[in-house]
C-alpha cells in the first residue's frame, strides 16, 4: 500500500521519469533528502527500477464515474403496490463504474476506479469493498461535508425491479480539475472505461484528452443517456440498454425487433462498436461489418439480477483487450453476466475464470 506522499512522487515520475530528485522536490515542496527516501520505498515495492525510475507497471484498465451505496428490497411474496411488505433489506456498495471494476477486476484484469465519495460511513464502505476486491482505490475522492450517493431498489417476487430511486448529486463534484489530478493513470490506462453518471464537462474533457485510448461506454439510465449524445464518434464500444439506445437516437424503442436498426443508427453516428443488451434475450452485436443476436445461456438459477449488465461490460472489456472478434465478445460478455447472475456476490471464482479462459482461448492473467 503506498502512502499519500509515495503516489504523488510516482505520479510525478510516471509524468517525467527523467526528472530529477531536486525538480520532483520542488514541484511538491518537499526536502530532496525526503524525495530520495519515497524513491528508495517505491523500488522496494517494485513500483520503479534502475536509472530514469522505469515504471514498473502491469497493463490496466481505469473505470470512471459512479459508485454507490445500494440499498435494496425484495418481497416475501408478492410484491404489493403501496403498502408495507414483508420481505429483506439489503446494503451494498454499488454504482455502474464501481460494479464495472470490480467485475473487471475479478476477471483477472488491473483496473483502477476514478470517483468521489462523501466522508461518511458510507464512503468508508465502498473503499474498503472496492480494495478487498483488488481494485486500485487511489483514484476514490473523498469529499468533505458531502453525501456517499445512494440508489434505493425495489424488486418484486421475480426479482425484476419495480422501481429504484438515485441520489447521486454527489458525482457533480467530479470536476474537470479532479480528473486532471489523475491524468497520469488516465494516459498510461490501456483502456477507459466511463458512465454517464458524469457531467457533460467532465465527459468532454476525456473524449478530448483521451482520445487515443479505447473508450468503453455506458449510458447508465434513459435520463442520462444524452449526455453521451454529442460524443458517440468517440466512443468505442458502447453499451446501452434497448431503451437507452432510443434515448440516445430520439427515438422511443419498445421492441427488440429494433435492436438491429438502432444498433445501426449509432455505427453510423460514429460508434465503434454497439452492444445493445436485451437482458434475457441477450445481446445485439453490431460493427461495420457484424449484426447479429446474440443469445443468452440461460443461468441454471437467478440469485440477483442486480449488476449483470455491469458484469457484462466487464466481459466486453475482457473481449476488447484481447482483441476477439465483436459476436464473440459478446458471447464472453453473455457468459460473465450468466456468472453474476448465479451468484448473490457477483464473484467470478477461479473455476468460472478458467474456463472462460479455455472457452474464448484468451490470454490468461494478461492483464494481472
């Protein structure tokens, strides 16, 4: 784990590794004796080695935009419109960009989070989730007097949401100048993961800056799918929902018959690559020169639907970085959110790891 101090003097090494004990002293207002002592730390750690301090860093994803405390309701039975019913209350940390790295980070990938949280309870809780999950948590601000965001859901009998509500002012805190705080892990990032949960400031500042990088997108929600609207030619791949993806076009979609004309509507306003998810019924796969659904496996038991579509961005992220083909990307992704089905934790345990692995012949710990 490395101290405040320790992450500043790399990351102004990873921004100039030729520069000298005495500039980096300088830049942070410490002694060059002090600066000499971080180097040292950071070599033992194995984080830089030899002369002009060579990165010593494994390739990563970084996932950027929201993380949440989701507190979540199910009925006992039938679920009944406007009155109390018995059933479970559970708590989580949530959040699409925090879901989407820790899914990401349980298929064996680095990934790095960018969000800001409150100095609250719950803050405390969804950094010490994403750390115990293998995520790199320097990019989490925490922010003084403000509120951790929340989302309340409410399922019915089926486990399908009945209707969830978002308190997520909290993610208008992070600004451009935050972002340009972590631009060293944004330019060294082998690809960008990002959610609309993000002011159309902050999204325009990494689609500008970061246009080199393979920009992987989500809408998150039908009210705040046009705030990607004006950056869809900069986007890679994107994820939307059926009715998010009418909500990026003007359009009202009501049919998955029209997965196939809207994926083609977004390709041809500028988007890489589309996978339109239509939950049970899978995935619409589209690029130049690929449409096509693709099926879901049916999940052998439902334990929460809550955070597969996040899972099967993850396994979009795995498909990207390993360079297969857009059908079989989202096979894979079909299959990672099979697993998060399956599972109360959303965990991809080692067996189901390893046989994605062998299944869709991927490079094993590549990006680990």
């Amino acid at each position: 784990m490395l101290t405040p101090r320790e992450r500043q003097v790399l990351d102004c090494i990873r921004n100039n590794p030729m520069a000298s004990q005495e500039a980096i002293a300088s830049r942070l207002g410490l002694s060059r004796a002090a600066v000499a002592v971080h180097i040292t730390n950071l070599g033992a750690k194995g984080l830089i080695r030899g002369r002009a301090y060579v990165l010593n860093e494994a390739p990563y994803v970084v996932a950027v935009g929201g993380a949440t405390i989701d507190i979540s309701g199910r009925p006992a039975a039938r679920l009944r419109a406007g009155d109390s019913n018995p059933g479970t209350v559970t708590l989580s940390a949530g959040g699409v960009a925090r879901n989407v790295a820790e899914s990401t980070s349980r298929l064996g990938i680095n990934c790095r989070l960018i969000t800001v949280v409150g100095d609250d309870n719950h803050g405390d809780l969804i950094a010490s989730t994403a750390h115990n999950a293998g995520i790199d948590v320097a990019g989490i601000v925490r922010l003084a007097g403000q509120r951790t965001a929340t989302y309340v859901s409410i399922f019915d009998e089926r486990g399908d949401l009945g209707a969830g509500i978002s308190d997520m002012e909290i993610m208008d805190q992070l600004s451009v100048e935050l972002l340009q705080e972590q631009e060293s892990s944004l330019r060294n990032a082998s690809a960008i993961f990002l959610d609309a949960n993000l002011s159309e400031n902050a999204l325009g500042y990494l689609f500008d800056r970061f246009s080199d990088k393979t920009i992987i997108a989500d809408p998150v929600s039908v009210a705040k799918a046009p705030r990607l609207a004006a950056f869809l030619s900069r986007i890679d791949i994107l994820k939307p929902t059926l009715i998010e993806a009418g909500a990026l076009l003007g359009k009202r979609l009501r049919s998955r018959q029209q997965a196939g004309s809207a994926a083609r509507a977004l390709l041809e306003r500028g988007v890489g690559q589309v996978f339109i998810s239509l939950g049970a019924h899978g995935v619409f796969a589209a690029d130049g020169t690929t449409a096509r659904l693709v099926p879901a496996r049916r999940a052998a038991s439902v334990a929460s639907v809550s955070g597969a579509g996040d899972a099967l961005v993850a396994g979009l992220i795995l498909g990207s970085l390993n360079d297969t083909a857009t059908a079989e990307m989202a096979e894979l992704a079909n299959d990672v959110a099979r697993i998060a089905l399956e599972s109360s934790t959303a965990t991809v345990d080692a067996q189901a790891l390893k046989q994605l692995t062998d299944t869709y012949q991927l490079e094993e710990n590549r990006y680990a």
